[in-house]
C-alpha cells in the first residue's frame, strides 16, 4: 500500500496519542496505561485491513448542451461505474471551475458502490463566459471508517463553451479604401450598379436609358451623361480584441467581459453584412481567427471569445498584421481600453494602410462606477479623464475613428450613435466632396 | 442518526468520565469535564472538525490522568472509548454532508455502525483480557513491549511527515 493513500490527519491524531500514552505509561511505571491504547489499536487495525485496495471507475459524463450563454442552466450528467473490486466509501466529485455556480443538485456525490454497479446522477451549473474543459473526476475512496483513503482522477470526456452575449447592432457604416469584388453593403468608391448617387460620365452605346442624367443633357444639348452609383461591396475586416492584462485588470476588477462583449457584436453584425471577418486576440498568447465569411466563423469567432483570457504580454509593440491575411487598405477595428504606449503602435498601423476604429471601453468610468463618491476619488477621475481625452485625441489626430464607450450605457447604443453612419470628417472629405 | 449517535457518545464520555473522578473523590474536577465536553458539543453543532479532535484528545488525556491517579480503570477505559466512537461518528458526520442521494445514508450509516460496534466488541474483549495479563507480565516485558511499540510509532510518524511533505500536505 502507498504511503500517500493514508489519511494523514486522522492517523497523526490516533498516533500522536497512542504514542503519549505509552509513553506516560513508562514514566508511571503504570501497565494499566498501555490498555487505554486498545481501543485506539484497535480502531486503526481495523481501517487498515478493510481499506480500498485500487480504485478501478468509469465514468461517463454528458451535458444538456455543449454552448450556452453566461448564466445558462446546464444540466450535468455523470454515471459512474465501479469495474473494479468492491469500495464501502466512495466520494466522487467534479471539480468544476470557480466561475461556475451549483444551481440545482450537487456536483459530489459519497456512495458505496459495489463491483460492477453503476450509478448516475445529475446536477445543474450556470457560469460566466468561458471555455471550460472538464476532463477528470476526483474520486476519493476510504474504508467505513475513513483510516485509509486513496484519492485518484478518473479522466472523462467533456467541455463547455459559455459564448458572450451577442447584442446585435444596426448596419455598420464603414469604409475602408479596399473592398473584395463580391457585392456587399460596404461603399466601394467605385462607381458602378448601386444605390447612393456617385457622379456622372459620358453616355457610352448600350447605357441604359433610364440611367441617363436627363437635367445634365437639358444644359448640355450637345452630348448626354450617364449617371453612376457607388458599388457595394464586402470587405476585409480585422477584429483586434486587447486582452493584456496592464490595460483590462482595474484594481481587482477586469474590463475585458465588456471589450468581448463589443468584439462580439461587431463580429456578428459584420459577418452577417457579407463581410470577410477575422479576429486576434492578444493576450497572454497571440490568436488569430483566420478571415472568412458566414455563420461557420461567427460560431468560430465566438469560440474564440469564450476561450479570451487576460495575459501578461506588455505592449503591442511586436503586432504584426500579416498581408496575406489582411491586405493593405483593410478595416481594422481594434477593441481595446488603450493606454498611451499603445498610440504610436495604432498610428504605425494606420500609417501601413489600413483604416482603423478604436472601440474602446472606457477604463476610468468602469474604475469610478467601484469607488465611493469622494473628492479625491473625483480629483483622480478627473485627471485620467484629461489623460486619456489627450490619448485619444492622439489618435484622432492620426485618422483613426475612435469610439469611447462608457461601460454603462449598453453597447448597441453607443455603437448605433457613432458607428452607424461615418464621422462628419469622413463625410465632408470623400462623400459629400465627390457629389 | 449519527448526529445524535454523537452527541450521546459525547454525554457518555463525560458520564463515564466524571463518574470516575467522582468515585475517587475528585468531584471539584467533574466542572472541567462537564466544561470539556460542554465545549465539544458546541464545536459539533457549529460543525467544527478540529473541535471533535481537541475534544477527543483532551478526553484521552482525561482518561490517561485518571488512570496514573489510579481512579477505576474500567471507567476511564470505557470514557476514552465513547470518545472514540464520538470523534469517529463526529468526521463520519462530516463526511455525509458529501451525500448526492438520501438513500446512501442508511446505506453507509449501517455500514459504519457495524465496524464500529465490533471495534467496540473487540477492543472490550482485549481489555477484559489484558488487564488480567497484566499481573502475569513483568514490568522488564512490558518495557521491552512499550519499546518495540515507540520504535514502530517512530517509524510510522517519520514515514508520515516524509509522505506528507512529498504530497505538500493535504
């Protein structure tokens, strides 16, 4: 028998006292002494001879779903059967995740459980978002008296994904300088089939007559202009979901749960624009999504958000896009809190081409909305509001398109206000200019 | 069941045990006893584990001080028994709090009981026995006996401590 599969705690206890009393025994010179370690003798021989000698379990574990939302029951079943030799005391627990709550039922179970049968038995879990694998059983095996116990994990299937919240959003106005050739609802700036007026050219054999500009022939009687429309088009759109843990850690709380919430929203309205949608997440480790369209990467990128964590990797200063997956001139939405070592990694990125957003959830209101209301606390707020006003000022600067969301007010809101047609600058310099 | 199997096993510890002092005109220490298991009691009912162990070596303790105060041995003998069963019904109870279904508790409970009560027949039966060998042995055997014995205890606490340090303590 392995020493480790004694309790320790227990026979220490019926050791330490054995021993005392011997040992009182000796120096009384009193025999009688040596009959009050019987009944203890006797108790620790007894659990030895009867305790477990292998534990030998299957267990089979099955989930009412495989991906739910956070706060979604989930209905866990275990069966448990012993193809081993006989256990008097058995106590077989799941060792679940802390961001899991018990809701109904419970995920330990003590039994005797005799060669060959089986027993099963159910319990409810809700948690946060998460990927949760949930490969093993503790299973903890003692005699009737609990003298010898012997502990193993027994390897099971099974793992869950609690997917983020996908908040849908109204169409998204985005325009990056490079569309794919597939119609989407992206404006292409190229004139062409399409709804929104883009200009005029001259009539060419085989325009349809109805797209000829008719007031323009009324001043120009000597030749007729066509009118042209700005084509739609799908583009190439990289989701960047900051998940370092030096801008989303705040005191003790974390701000990621809201960046993913974002994340997650924008993925699934631009994916079901027809867009070509990738995802990195940069945490700990680096994580691309590849770019592709459609329901399979929405429930990709999703997985992908489940599985987020907060890592220590320190700055973005090693990023780098590959061109194979996203070329020059694509949309890059980077969802972040943004601190200012970051800038000059953002403005290097816009300077490479590509059009950015910045989604960023605003770490002072999320930081306030935990402290009291005092003066200095108000001081403070104050301070890192101008702070990061100048940051994003920055980047404003730089023609990235920054959207600051304050963490109390719901994202489709602030993301239907600033995200759902282009910024007045956008307009003024390419749309309205080109009319 | 067990809950009250324990709080009786906890009473007659202290039956057993004042009623030992008493005989030995030892009365004025029966309030400390009374205190003790008073104590153990509480602990039991705020579900303290370690509250059952310092009850339980404390009533041994009790008991071994009875007997080299030469008060009857029979009565300390069976006042650290109850206390045995008391402190093993005690993580017994602990352990049922585990429980998934209802149905395993008589299941285990009478599992438990039946080893509990031949420990009992058995270590009553050595008792009865050893306390009429202890004329017959000389005290030179029964030194050598007690050398042997914290030879074995030495080796089993080293093994322990080496074991628990291995694992981190659990």
């Amino acid at each position: 028998m392995h020493p480790s599969d004694y309790s320790p705690r227990r026979i220490f206890i019926l050791g330490l006292l054995a021993y005392l009393i011997i040992l009182v025994g000796v120096a009384t010179r009193n025999g009688l002494m040596l009959v009050l370690v019987l009944p203890i003798a006797v108790y620790l021989l007894m659990g030895l001879l009867a305790g477990p000698q292998k534990i030998l379990l299957e267990v089979r574990r099955s989930l009412s779903g495989e991906r739910t939302l956070p706060g979604e029951p989930v209905v866990m079943t275990l069966s448990v059967r012993n193809i081993g030799p006989a256990l008097e005391e058995v106590l077989i627990e799941d060792p679940l995740p802390p961001a899991f709550n018990v809701i109904n039922g419970s995920p330990r179970c003590l039994l005797p459980l005799a060669s060959g049968e089986t027993h099963t038995w159910t319990y409810t879990v809700a948690g946060g978002r998460g990927y949760y694998p949930l490969l093993k059983i503790r299973v903890v095996a003692n005699d009737s008296l609990g003298i010898v116990v012997r502990e193993t994990y027994v390897p099971t299937d099974g793992h869950l994904f609690i997917l983020p919240h996908v908040t849908r959003l109204r169409r998204l106005t985005i325009r990056p300088r490079m569309t794919r050739v597939y119609s989407g609802l992206i404006p292409a700036r190229e004139g062409g089939s399409g709804v929104e007026f883009f200009g005029i050219r001259g009539y060419e054999p085989g325009d349809s007559l109805r797209s000829i500009n008719w007031r323009s022939a009324a001043r120009h009687p000597e030749e007729l202009h066509t009118k042209q429309f700005e084509q739609e088009r799908v583009a190439d759109i990289g989701l960047m979901l900051d998940a370092r843990l030096r801008t989303n850690v705040i005191g003790e709380r974390s701000i990621l749960d809201h960046s993913v919430l974002a994340t997650a929203a924008l993925a699934d309205t631009l994916l079901a624009a027809g867009n070509r949608v990738g995802l990195l997440v940069y945490g700990k480790y680096i994580y691309w999504t590849m770019p592709d369209y459609g329901k399979l990467q929405r429930e990709k990128i999703l997985l992908a958000l489940a599985r987020a964590e907060i890592g220590q990797s320190q700055a973005f200063s090693d990023l780098i896009i590959p061109r194979r997956l996203f070329p020059a001139y694509s949309q890059m939405v980077l969802i972040s809190p943004v601190c200012s070592d970051d800038v000059a990694v953002i403005v290097r990125l816009r300077s490479a081409g590509f059009q950015v957003i910045v989604v960023s959830p605003d770490p002072v209101a999320f930081e306030l909305g935990g402290l009291p209301q005092k003066k200095s606390v108000r001081l403070a707020a104050r301070i890192m509001r101008l702070e990061r006003a100048v940051i994003l000022h920055r980047l404003q600067r730089a023609g990235v398109q920054v959207v600051n969301w304050d963490v109390s007010q719901p994202f489709e809101q602030v993301a239907n206000a600033t995200l759902s047609r282009p910024p007045a600058w956008v307009r003024a310099v390419s749309w309205e200019g080109q009319r | 069941v067990t809950r009250f199997l324990t709080l009786i096993s906890i009473v007659l510890a202290d039956v057993c045990l004042g009623w030992g002092f008493i005989s030995s005109n030892y009365g004025f220490a029966l309030l400390a006893v009374a205190a003790l298991s008073g104590l153990w009691v509480f602990a039991e009912s705020r579900a303290w584990t370690w509250g059952s162990d310092l009850g339980f070596a404390a009533m041994i303790a009790a008991a071994a001080g009875g007997i080299a105060l030469h008060f009857s041995p029979g009565w300390m003998i069976a006042a650290a028994l109850f206390a045995l069963v008391a402190w093993d019904l005690s993580h017994f109870n602990a352990r049922l709090r585990f429980v998934g279904a209802e149905t395993f508790i008589p299941i285990l409970e009478r599992r438990h009981f039946t080893r509990l009560g031949l420990v009992l027949i058995l270590t009553i039966v050595l008792s009865l026995l050893t306390m009429q060998w202890r004329v017959h042995i000389r005290f030179e055997g029964v030194v050598l006996l007690v050398l042997v014995t914290v030879g074995g205890m030495t080796y089993l606490f080293a093994w322990l401590w080496g074991n628990r340090t291995n694992s981190g303590g659990s």
